[in-house]
C-alpha cells in the first residue's frame, strides 16, 4: 500500500514517532511518505491508501485531554474516506485524547480505524504491533486480499 504518516509536532516526539512508525511500515514493504502538516506532498496524500494521523497530547493532565494543536490538523486537506490510524504522543496522562482524535479523523473525512497513545519516554512500546494492526485493518477496509 501507499501510507501517508501526518502529524503535528511541538518539541519533536510525535515527530520522532511519525518516523519510527513510518520506518516500520516500510519495512513491512510499503511506500511510506511522512509530513508534518504544514508540508504535505499533496500529490502523495492524495494517492494514498491510508493516513496514519499524529499529534501531541494537549489537556490539563487530568482531564480535558485533546490532540494539541487540532486546528492544524483540521486544516490539513481531507483525507477522503481513507483508512486512518491515529496515534498520539503524552507525557503522563492521555485521557480519552485518542477519542478526539477519531472525531478529527472523521471531519476530515476518514475512516477511523483504531489509534494508540506512546508515552514520549517509551516510544517504541507496542509501536510494532500497532503498525501491523494498522496496516491490516486498512488492508481489509480496502479489500486488499491477505497474502498467502
Ligand atoms: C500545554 C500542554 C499541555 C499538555 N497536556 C498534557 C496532558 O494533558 N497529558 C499528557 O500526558 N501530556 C500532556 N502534555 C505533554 C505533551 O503531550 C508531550 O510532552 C508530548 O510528547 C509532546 O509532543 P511533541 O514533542 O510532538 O510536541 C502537554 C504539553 C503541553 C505543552
């Protein structure tokens, strides 16, 4: 498949993430492009199969938690009823940020399919698994046969 990975990024950790996870699904042989939202190859986002859609955890630690900076990714172009993967990365208490994030997801268009929180000091915590559980549930959105 072709994967687009957008996110928005303060101090660099959902950056980092965007990389690790872009890096994993290339790995498992995709095309991968990673964009931060203010530099999106629109071309590619717009042939591509599925989003996975990133950004910071912004709340008042015990409640109220929402993707930081939702603005900019509500601004990104629609990602036209494309699979999408969130994920999200904290530093000690996500909340039910990743429920914002669906809504988000769907604004702009697309089909939610499941996210994931990353605590910032442990980025590569469940990173794998969650890539291929991703990857696997857009492939079955799209009807993309399992490989044998
Ligand atoms: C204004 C502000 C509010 C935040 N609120 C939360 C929060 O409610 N829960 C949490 O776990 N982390 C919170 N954080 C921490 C960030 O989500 C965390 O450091 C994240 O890894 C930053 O990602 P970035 O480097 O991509 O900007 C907050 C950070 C800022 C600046």
């Amino acid at each position: 498949m072709k994967v687009a990975v957008v996110y928005e990024s303060r101090t660099g950790h959902t950056a980092e993430l965007a990389e690790l996870i872009g890096a994993a699904a290339q790995e498992l042989g995709h095309e991968v492009g990673v964009f931060p939202t203010g530099k999106i190859n629109l071309d590619y986002l717009g042939d591509a199969d599925m989003v996975f859609l990133g950004s910071w955890c912004h709340g008042i630690f015990v409640l109220g938690q929402h993707p930081g900076d939702g603005g900019k990714l509500l601004a990104m172009p629609g990602v036209w009823g494309k699979p999408v993967a969130g994920f999200i990365s904290y530093l000690l208490a996500p909340g039910k940020v990743l429920d914002k994030m669906a809504d988000v997801a769907e604004i702009l268009g697309g089909e939610w399919i499941g996210g994931r929180n990353f605590k910032q000091t442990n980025k590569t915590d469940g990173l794998a698994g969650f890539v291929v559980a991703a990857l696997d549930a857009a492939e079955e959105r799209l009807g993309v046969p399992a490989e044998a």
